[in-house]
C-alpha cells in the first residue's frame, strides 16, 4: 500500500480492500493508543485542493480515514449530474494522499447506521451546507448524536467556481478579482432568485507558505531511491495526470517523484487558447495532494536541462504520450535526458486531457449552471431558515 505519497512500512499492514488488519500492529492491546476512525463523504467531483484540503483537515483530526463516495445516480437526484463519472471519482479520491480508504457508493445522507458499519467515530464536513433534494441538512441525524465534527472550507476555489471558468474560458480567470466580465459571469453563474450564497460564491485563492508546507510531504529521497522528474502544466488536475503518475511512480522499486511545474506565461505559450484554467499557485497544490508525488518544482524551467537534472541527481525522465511542444528557440525540451539515455515515455492508457474536459461542461452547460443555481437556492432558503430562527431565540431570551 501507498501510504502519503510514500512507501508503507511494516506497521501499515492492510488488507487487499485498504481495511486495517486486525492485530497488525506489534504492541499489546495495552500499549496501543486506541486508533480513532473518521467518516468523509461527497460527491468529489471536478476534485481540486479545496477537497483535498477537506480531507487532509478531517485526517488530521484522528488516525484512519475513510472517504464514501456517491453514485452517479445520487447525485443525480440530489444536485444534478455530475460532471465525472462515479468510476473517474472514486480513482481521484483513491489518489489523494490523507484518505486510508474509500466506500464506493456512499449514500447521500449520513445515517448513524453508516458510521457504525464502518466503525467510525465521527464525521468530518466542511462548514458549508449539504442539503438532500428535499431540503433537508444530510448531517442532521450525526450531529444530533455528537459524531459530527466541522473543517474550514477551503476559501477560493469551489466547483461552481472552476465550472464558471471553464464556460468563461478567458484569461481574465487569472486575476478574476479584477475583471469586471469575469465577475459579472461567475457572480450570474452562482447566484440564486434571492442573492448569493456565501458557501459556494466566488473568491480569490491567496496562497501563502503555510499551505504549502501543510500539503508537501517534507521528505528528502534517501539513499536507494529512484528520482523521477515530469514535468508539464497538470492544469485542472484529473484522473488522466493520476493515471500517468501511478505509472511513474511504478517504473522504480522505490520511487521519488518530482513534479516540475511550468508558470501560467508558459503555459500559455504551449497550449494557447486560455491556458490554464487554475494558476501556479492552485496546480501546486492539488498536485502535492496525490499520493504518488513526493515533491513540486514550482515554475520549473520548460527545458530539462542539464542543471536541472545534476541539482536533483534525477535518474529518470518520463513524459506521457501527448505531443511535446519545443521550447521557444525550436529545440527539444527534454535533449538532454534523451542524451544521457535517460528518457522514458509512459503510456498510462488514458487519453483523458483536461481540453476534454471543458468539452464536457460546454456541450453540457444549461445543466451545469441549473445545477449550480438550484443548489444555490437551497442553500439560500436554508439561510433565511436560519436568520429566522435566530431572531425567535432572541425574543424569547428577553421574556
């Protein structure tokens, strides 16, 4: 098993399912610090780092964590349909780095029942709003029962957000606070009849050190593992970069992957059009979440050269099958790995790019933004609920 981006080690033992093993662990029943089990569960779709920063907040809240993924299907009924297919999800949330495993086909609403099956303790949730297609809060019935614990939405990014984006498409995405187009659209894409929701509207991603180093693994290679570079945009990070980075990471008994990470100029210059879609600052991040990566070069220099390579002691350069478009002088990026006979090609067997992504909420757009907007007025009646009940509390407390 993969653990974090990192080797397992002899206590880590699982079962094929990622289950712990009972007895795994050496220590007598005694001396073992009582392992404490998390429930996380979501559509994850369109994953970026606010779920991931999601579920490295829940993990960090206790020992094993479990992630319970919906079905197509509920999703469906409950908010619209999901832009990836529940098959696709459950890969993604396999790959991030906090989950221990995952629950295919969870169901919607969080039941007691569903935590005990699972053995969990509590459930972990973002401070914003799952309601069911009813209305209704999904947690209600673990929060009654104080098995529910709360995390920070992560601010900046949300999936209405990166949908918004994508319909867009124009640069202005990058400095959206800004563009007053930009603005007008996402604020008409995530608005509901009776104002804007303050869990799924628009905001600016600020990046700062602490939250990088709250996704980077920390470690250093050791003696006797495999330095991998790739290097590319891995722009709105999908099941296609992860499929391509597992087979990476299989090339070497012991692998470290670094991922170098080209600037949103350079980008641009190679993929044209309105490339990328999320900026330097959100691609490291949702990279440094997947387990098979070990660490990020952020603004790496497009050709692959030879300082590059003796500064990180790489042994091996992989690039996947799409096409590699040359540097700006007409040379080959990757001339000298290909001269030290470093140079590998990967085939993950996964054509997915994220150009076909955005095909996929184009063709698809009416959906998408009826989608957002009911959600939206749900969570916007859900707040005048609220208000509501607040200032009864209120009267009454001055009887």
């Amino acid at each position: 098993m993969i653990k974090n981006g990192h080797h397992a080690t002899g206590s880590d033992q699982r079962d094929e399912a990622g289950s712990s093993k009972p007895g795994a662990s050496a220590c007598s029943p005694e001396k073992r610090k009582r392992v404490v089990r998390l429930w996380c569960d979501g559509c994850y779709d369109m994953v970026h780092y606010g779920h991931s920063n999601q579920l490295r907040q829940a993990k960090a809240m206790g020992d094993y964590l479990i992630a319970g993924v919906h079905t197509d299907a509920e999703i469906s009924k409950h908010k619209g349909p999901p832009v990836f297919t529940q098959e696709e999800r459950y890969k993604m949330v396999r790959a991030i780095k906090w989950v221990d495993e995952i629950v295919e086909g969870a169901p919607y609403v969080t039941t007691l029942e569903t935590l005990d099956k699972y053995n969990c303790d509590f459930c972990v949730h973002g401070d914003d709003i799952t309601l069911t297609v009813d209305g209704k809060d999904t947690y209600e019935e673990v929060k009654c029962a104080g098995r529910y614990r709360e995390c920070k939405r992560t601010q900046g990014v949300s999936t209405t957000d990166v949908v918004g984006r994508m319909l867009l498409m124009t640069k202005a995405h990058h400095s959206n606070l800004d563009n007053p187009d930009y603005q007008q659209h996402a604020d008409n894409f995530g608005k509901g009849p009776k104002g804007h929701s303050p869990w799924t509207g628009v905001s600016q991603f600020l990046q700062t050190s602490q939250k990088i180093i709250q996704f980077a693994s920390g470690k250093e290679p050791q003696p006797g593992d495999t330095i991998i570079y790739v290097a590319g945009a891995f722009d709105l990070f999908h099941i296609g970069h992860v499929d391509f980075l597992e087979m990476v990471y299989k090339q070497a008994e012991r692998p470290y992957v670094i991922v170098g990470l080209h600037f949103d100029q350079e980008v641009n210059r190679y993929k044209g059009k309105n490339y990328p879609i999320m900026n330097i600052h959100e691609r490291t991040l949702s990279v440094l979440a997947c387990r098979y990566v070990s660490e990020v070069v952020i603004g790496a220099p497009y050709a692959v050269g030879k300082d590059l390579l003796d500064h990180f002691k790489v042994d091996l350069v992989c690039h996947g099958k799409t096409e590699v478009f040359p540097d700006k002088d007409g040379s080959d990026p990757y001339a000298e790995p290909r001269k030290r006979g470093i140079f590998k090609t990967i085939d993950s067997g996964n054509n997915l790019t994220t150009d076909d992504i955005v095909q996929r909420i184009i063709e698809n757009r009416l959906q998408f933004e009826a989608r957002n907007q009911k959600k939206e007025a749900k969570e916007m009646a859900v707040i005048e609920a609220m208000k509501r009940r607040e200032q009864q509390d209120q009267k009454c407390a001055q009887f």
